[in-house]
C-alpha cells in the first residue's frame, strides 16, 4: 500500500525515513525510529513487529538477527514488508512471498527502499537511484519521494506522506507528516520548507526569526 525509503548519512550519525501511501495518516504507525535505529513496516503495517526488531537489537542482536528472527517470530511475516537501518553494518528491506505486487525492494551501503502496490517496480528503482546519489538526508530523501512520484507511485493514488530524522537526540529532529492531502509530498515539501526557516534557524542559532503564521492578516 505504500513506497518508503530509508537512509543513513555516516558523516552525521543521521538516520532518516520518507513514507507515502495512498492510506490516511501513514507516518502515524509505519515509522518505529530511536538515534541508533530506524524501522519501518507496511504493506499489513505492524506495530509490534516494528517493537520486537528494536527489543532484539536492544538485546544485543545485529541487526540482521534482529530482523530474522522478528520475522520468524511473526504470525504473518508473509504479508509483511520490513525496512531496517542502523548506524553501522547494512540496512535491510525484506519482503514477504503474499505482499501485494507490484512489491520490490532494494539496498545500498546506506540506505533501503520498498513498495508495494505500484504502478511498476520502476518505483522502487527511481528512489534507489536517488539515495545511490547522496547528500543531505531530508533533500535526498523527498527528492527520493518526487522520483517516485514521477515514476507512478502507489497504484492507488496518493493521500498521505511523512519524514522523519533521528540524529543523537532522543527525540526526532525533523517529523513533519501529511496526514491527508491530494499531493502529500508537495505539500511535505512545503512543511519542510517552512520547518527548515523556523525550527531549524532555531536548531541553529537558539533565537526564532519573527513569526509570519499564514493565518494572520496583512497588517496586523
């Protein structure tokens, strides 16, 4: 039901995930991120399998193990799709054999992506080759997002999208979402816009620049 893709920038420690459907609200139970440790799940989307990946790492696992043996764990890893990265060692994407297709998934040194229920496997491979390409995380990644888009995107149609980035701190430094919109990654785009010209000058220099909300009147 959906196109993700996830991403690790070694310079940074930064972990970062992009993720769209043609569902409401996807970013609220598909993103499962800490500053050691991204996963997502989708196609049947499952929470506590997000849970058990992070509680086998947490227990020493790899990462690999950790995702295995989640899997094997699972009452219907047949219907899952699985993206997991780390801050080091290779980032996984795994695909159960009933996941509606068109499903695919690819890897890199330092990045995954997956769908399913696309338009062509095209999908997949325009994100891969966005992320192949490098740069900074949330740029890569919506670009990633556009060049999915562009390649026909979730077979459905689209309604929500979401991004997030952990990095060190424990909590995210960017989630923005788009619970329900006609172009959510246009209008992504456009929160992180706004987010990057207020939080983070903020992030930055620890003073906002002056408020300029679109609700207030010319004027006042």
């Amino acid at each position: 039901m959906t196109f993700s893709a996830i991403l690790r920038d070694p310079a940074t420690g930064a972990l970062g995930a992009l993720i769209a459907s043609a569902r409401p609200a996807v970013g609220a139970r598909t993103v499962l991120g800490a500053p050691d440790l991204l996963v997502v799940t989708q196609a049947k989307a499952s929470t506590s399998l997000a849970d058990d990946v992070q509680r086998r790492r947490r227990s020493g696992s790899s990462l690999e193990d950790a995702v295995t043996g989640a899997f094997a764990a699972d009452r219907e890893p047949h219907l899952r799709q699985l993206l997991a990265i780390a801050l080091d060692g290779p980032p996984f994407a795994t695909t159960g054999d009933r996941v509606p297709s068109a499903a695919a998934t690819a890897t890199g040194t330092d990045h995954a992506c997956a769908g399913n229920l696309l338009s062509s496997g095209d999908v997949v491979g325009a994100m891969d080759e966005i992320c192949r390409s490098g740069g900074e995380v949330v740029e890569t990644l919506l670009a990633a997002g556009h060049a999915a888009e562009s390649a026909g995107g979730d077979a459905r149609g689209r309604q929500s999208a979401a991004l997030v980035v952990w990095q060190q701190d424990s909590w995210p430094v960017v989630d923005l979402r788009v619970d329900d919109h006609p172009e959510p990654l246009t209008e992504l785009t456009r929160l992180w816009d706004l987010w990057r010209g207020t939080w983070g000058v903020f992030a930055e220099t620890g003073e906002f620049p002056p408020a300029r909300p679109a609700w207030v009147r010319p004027g006042r």
